[in-house]
DNA sequence: CCTACCGATCGGTAGG
DNA sequence: CCTACCGATCGGTAGG
C-alpha cells in the first residue's frame, strides 16, 4: 500500500543508493539482467514471494489472494511477481512442494537425532506426531496448511508432483503403524486407522490457538492416549517387533 | 451456459408457455409480484438456489463459484439471485445455516428412533459417528462440507450464528464421551479427544471415495475401533453410567 | 425475476 | 524488476 516503505525495504536490500533516474538509466540495462557481477539474492527473492505467499494463502485463501496483494507483501509493484513464477497458480504450487519438501527434511532429522529402535513402535509414533503438529502449527507454518486446504486450485499435473511428496512422508508412518497393529495396539484397519489419524492431526490447525494453554506437547499426548491402546495381555510388543 | 435449456426448466416449473414479448407485457406485471393468486413456489426457488450453491461452493469453493454460476444452474439469469439473497456472502451463510439445522434434525431423528438406554454410552457414540458421517458424505451432503471448509468467507456476525447451531450439535456428544472416560474407555483429556476425534471424523470429506470400497458402516467401524478402548478390566461400564 | 449496465478488481503481458 | 496497460470477469443495482 505504501510505497515508499515498500521501496524502501527493496533500497536495504540493494548495494547503490536510491536511484535517480539518470542513474537508472545509465547503470540498469534493458532487458532481464539475468546475471549481475556479484550475483546478488536472486534466488532469495523467490523464497519471500513464496513465504508472503504462504502467509496470505492461509490467511484469506487463495482465491481472495491477489497476486498485488504478494507483490506489496514483498515490497514489489503489481506485475512483478511474473517475472519469479509464470503465474498465480505456479505461484501456488511452489507454496506447496517447498513446504513438503521442508517436512520431508524436518521429520527424517527428527528420527535421526533421536535415534530411537526400531522396536519401539510406540515412541517411534509419539516422534512423528510430535513433528507432525510442529510442521502444521509451529513457526512459520504456513506451507502444509496451505497445501492441505487449497488443493483444490492446483492442476493434476501438479498434484501428481505433491502426491509423490506426501507418499514418502506417509512412508515413514506405515512400518509404525503395521507394527503397532501387529502388538494390537492399534485397533482396526491400518488404512483406515491412518486415515483417521492423519484427519486428527491435520484438522488442529482450524482450532488450535497457540496463545492458548495447550502446547504441542499436550497435543501429542491427547492424541497418542486416544489412539494408542494398550498392548495385549501377556504379550510382550518386542516379542512382536 | 445453454440459455435455452436453462430456460425450459424454468417453462417445466411456470404453468404458462413460453412467453412471446407480446404476451409477457400482458401477463406479467412489472414491480415484485410478491405473492400470486395461486402462491407458486416462492419459498422453493430460494431453496433450490441454495442447494445449487452448495453443490457448487463445495465443488469449486466459494471465491471460485461466481453469482452467475449459480443463477444458471436453476435457470436463472445474473442478476436474479440477488432478488432472493442480498449479498453472495449471505447465500453463503444461508448453505451452512440450512446444513446445520439439518444435521441437528437429522442427529435427534437418529437418536430418537434408536432409542438406546442412556448407559450404552459405546452404542450411542457409535450411533453419533455414524450419522455424523451420513451428513458428512452421505446422498445431498453438500452443506456440511461448504460450512466447514469456507468459514473463512463469512462475517463474525453469520459465524456466531453458526456457532450456536454447532454448539447444540455437540451437546449431545458430550455427555456421552464423559460417560466413555469415566468408563476408561476413551482415554486423555476429554475435551481435546473430542476435538481430535471430530477432526478425523471431519477430515473424511477429504479422501472418502463413494465409489470405492469402504462403506460408512466401515468408516464408523473403523472409527470406534480407534477410538474407543476396551473397559476398564473387573469394572462393569454400567455401573458407573 | 429479467434487462442492461457499472465500477472495481484481477491475472497477466509488452517493452524496457 | 518497474511502467503502463488490457481484456475478462465479477458482485451488485436500477428500473421495470
């Protein structure tokens, strides 16, 4: 809206001082400067048209997002976000897979630096939905949330690239989720059972309010205690592992 | 997008022909004909332009769903829908009041005719789950998945509304899941099960394919499988009902 | 409920 | 990445 704090955002960014015209015309060359010398943020840039993005697609939708509303989150004119993504949509689906691709990164970390057996199939899904929540209600997330509500205005074609995300992300939980069932610890049809669960899960982020008492963590237990039932008399679960 | 077979659904409903110009400056008085000797299907019209626009809310969301949409697919031209709503907005909240006042009638009908005995807390969940996903994804449910994926859209005025309604739609699970924990049978804080459980039941309209195998009737079998432990060992549930 | 219309907004582009 | 712009569409309204 205002564009001299808008400009003014783009001038601290930038090495030369505000640019009289004169000196725009002589310093920037016509055209698309693809490279510069010191090669500035080019890609950084792209990375806030997409975070700005996430932010408003989650907050109004991304329909009522306009593609002005973006360009001024970032300190751009109307146009501009056109010449990062070749439309609204692209725009979108990057939203999108940078945000799987984050959770992909985040939950393989989360299992890696806890370093858990693989016996242990209980805390092994305590972990994961642990992580889960962090990626859907924690800082900066805005990505999965959008990615999960407005799946409805990407083409099939871009859908197919999340599916793949999302299936290796799902592959994590399966193994958990078969062993768990083999220790009768969860009831019903592991499918289904996940299904439910991840409904669970996802739907937190159209009530959870963070400046409320319950935390992540509390989160993590409820669901647990209500999904998680415990192992079968006289049989140990390592036996089943 | 037919104007003429928009048209001749309109003629089906009007008991006169297709109107000549001649003919429609004799019969038809202009202003609002408010009520007609014979009163026609007034308050029909309305509900057919709202069950159109749930229809169509649901399919392509509600930024997406323009006035004109709507109007043609009850024959309508543009301008007509404004005739029976003042604003999209609240065409929009009239879908969603119209889903919950359902959902209500159809929740207590449920109840009522089951009849069960107030200590069967396990039945009676079952039945709630159950009917919950009839409204969810069930024939003509198109009003409880607009109102829970387009709130965003309306006032805080239309939602305290809608959150009444809502707030009588639970009523009648809460007792019964107290009853559960009580029991031991649903286990962690009360209040956030609840929470979660609605939202694995809720996230259903997401992935449910009617088309494929599983039935509500395994949807809810699967639910309550999840969800709901076994009693609590040498401890009858009646007792403590 | 139709006809005819309006102002606003939007996604996107040419050209530099 | 900005400037200047375009065609399309949209919600809504006057007047009958």
């Amino acid at each position: 809206m205002d564009k001299s704090a808008a400009r003014s955002r783009t001038a601290a960014r930038a090495t030369p001082p505000l640019k009289t015209p004169v000196a725009a015309a002589e310093k920037r060359p016509r055209g698309r400067p693809r490279k510069t010398l010191d090669e500035r943020d080019d890609g950084n840039r792209r990375l806030e048209l997409i975070t700005a993005a996430a932010r408003l697609f989650r907050k109004k939708g991304f329909d009522a997002t306009s593609t002005r509303d973006i360009a001024a989150a970032v300190g751009m004119h109307s146009g501009s976000p056109f010449y990062h993504f070749k439309s609204k949509g692209a725009l979108l689906h990057a939203v999108m897979e940078e945000g799987m691709r984050s959770a992909l990164q985040r939950q393989a970390q989360a299992l890696q630096s806890a370093a858990l057996p693989d016996g242990d199939a209980p805390a092994l899904l305590r972990l994961l939905v642990r992580n889960h929540f962090g990626v859907l209600l924690g800082p900066g997330s805005d990505f999965i949330p959008v990615m999960l509500y407005e799946s409805r205005s990407i083409t099939a074609r871009q859908r197919a690239v999340l599916t793949k995300l999302q299936n290796d992300y799902e592959a994590v939980w399966e193994p958990v989720l078969e062993a768990l069932a083999r220790a009768g610890q969860l009831k019903g049809p592991v499918k289904l059972a996940r299904l439910l669960m991840f409904g669970a899960l996802n739907w937190s982020v159209q009530w959870f309010d963070a400046k409320k008492s319950a935390t992540l963590d509390d989160l993590t237990d409820a669901a647990m205690a209500l999904f998680i039932h415990a192992p079968a008399q006289g049989k140990s679960s390592k036996a089943l592992a």
